[in-house]
C-alpha cells in the first residue's frame, strides 16, 4: 500500500501571501496511480468532471504528476 503526500507551496504575488495545499492520497491497489475512488476518498466532493480535468491524459487513472498539476492549477484544494 502506498501513500504520497503532496505539499505544494503557491505564491499569489498580487497577495502577497503563500498558501500551502496538501493531500494525502493512498493507492490501495498499489498500482502506481489514482482511480476516481482513491481519489474521492482523499478529496471530499470530487466530482467526474474534476477527476476527468485532473486526468488530463484521459486513461482512467490520475498519476502522481496529474494529482500535482491539478493542485497547483487551482483544480482541486489541499
């Protein structure tokens, strides 16, 4: 079973503050990736639609690099 944690710092420069976001998602079938119920599990109130923006290469499953992109796009909180 593996865990990866994401912390990711973003800086809005306008702001002049950081935010930092953080999840912590478990790939229960330690298949390397992320299905939409490992996923939901971690993000409460994921939708399809936002799994299917986080999955931008569209293969049914969010990779460790997908997960890190769509958290510092905004797509999903930590």
């Amino acid at each position: 079973m593996n865990k990866v944690v994401l912390a990711l710092a973003a800086s809005a420069a306008f702001f002049a503050a950081q935010a930092h976001a953080e999840i912590t998602v478990e790939d229960t079938d330690g298949n390397g990736s992320y299905s939409m119920e490992e996923l939901s599990a971690a993000v409460e109130g994921l939708t399809e639609e936002q799994f299917g923006q986080i999955d931008a290469d569209a293969n049914g499953e969010v990779s460790a690099d997908e997960l890190a992109a769509a958290v510092a796009a905004g797509v999903i909180a930590g």
